[in-house]
C-alpha cells in the first residue's frame, strides 16, 4: 500500500488519513462533551476549533486537514464529511442530521473510473441545510440560503433562496416574514 493518495494532481499522506479516523472512531465512542468534541475536531483539522461550534456525534470524516469551521456553527447527528478536496463551513451555519457533504467523486469513463477526483465545497454564511441533503463536489451554498431537506445538490446555491428536490432547484426567494 502507497503512504501517498494521489488525487486531482496532488498528494494526501495516507498516515493523515489514517490518524482522521482513529480520532474520529474515538470522537465517535461513548459519551464526550461539546468542549472534548471540539478538542477532537481541533487534533482532526489541526487547526482550533470556536468555542461556539457544536456537533452531535456521530459525525463522519475522512480526512480533516481541509475541513474548517466558523463560528456559531451546528452539525447535527450522523453526517459525513468526505473532505479531501476541502470544506468549508462559515459562521452561523446549520447542517441537520445524515447530511453527506462529499468533494470526491470518479470519472464515468470505465477506463480512468478508478481515478479519485475532488472539488471544493463552500457552506457560505447563515446557510441551513435540512435533514438528509447530499451536498456533491465543487457546490457552493449561497449565503443565508436554505436547503430542504432530503435534496440533491449538484450545483451552485444562489444566495437568499430556497431550494429543493434531486437535482435540488431554486423554489423561491427566502421570505423574511416568514
């Protein structure tokens, strides 16, 4: 086995990914208090972690090293974060439960299939993700915008809507009197 994963032109060390999952595998094991997660994600980032950030365990990562958080952030139970090509969560953002945020995917050419592809992906300021969304490579989710629960979202979020659906499409603006 390599000590090197070889994706989009650059190099992970595989040791980093391992050391995510021995630290997730603890985060994830028996009863810990907002400050012991937020220490755990503080060693799985390697970077400190607001005091205001909260995150109910299970929480799912493959590798931490480009994962950051704002502040006033919520993830909530049994999400995933497949991070290899980055994700970043701004301030005052909600992710509800079994959200999958995943920057990897392979190309559809059986021949290169094999390949391991990443983009980015950017939960921009305010943003709400609902129950069960799937967040795919190189999305970007607008500030304050709302995603529904359950929906697919294949491409950018436009700030200040609403969207729903698989693909996820814009349903509306957001309405402040509501």
């Amino acid at each position: 086995m390599t000590d090197q994963i070889n994706y989009s032109g650059s190099e992970v060390d595989y040791a980093d990914v391992l050391q995510t999952m021995r630290l997730v595998a603890e985060m994830n094991s028996g009863y810990h208090t907002e400050a012991e997660v937020r220490d755990y994600l503080g060693r799985i980032t390697g970077q400190p972690v607001p005091d205001t950030v909260r995150v109910f365990t299970p929480l799912n990562i493959n590798y931490g090293r480009r994962l950051t958080f704002g502040r006033d952030c919520f993830v909530n139970f049994g999400c995933t974060f497949l991070a290899l090509g980055g994700i970043t969560i701004e301030d005052d953002v909600f992710i509800g439960p079994h959200c999958v945020l995943a920057t990897e995917y392979h190309p559809e050419n059986p021949a290169t299939r094999h390949t391991l592809l990443t983009k980015p992906i950017v939960v921009r300021r305010n943003a709400w993700l609902g129950a069960d969304v799937k967040v795919l490579a190189g999305v970007t989710i607008g500030e304050n915008a709302i995603v529904a629960a359950g929906s697919v979202v294949t491409k950018d979020v436009p700030a200040g809507t609403v969207v729903a659906g698989s693909p996820a499409r814009v349903i509306r603006e957001i309405d402040p009197d509501r």
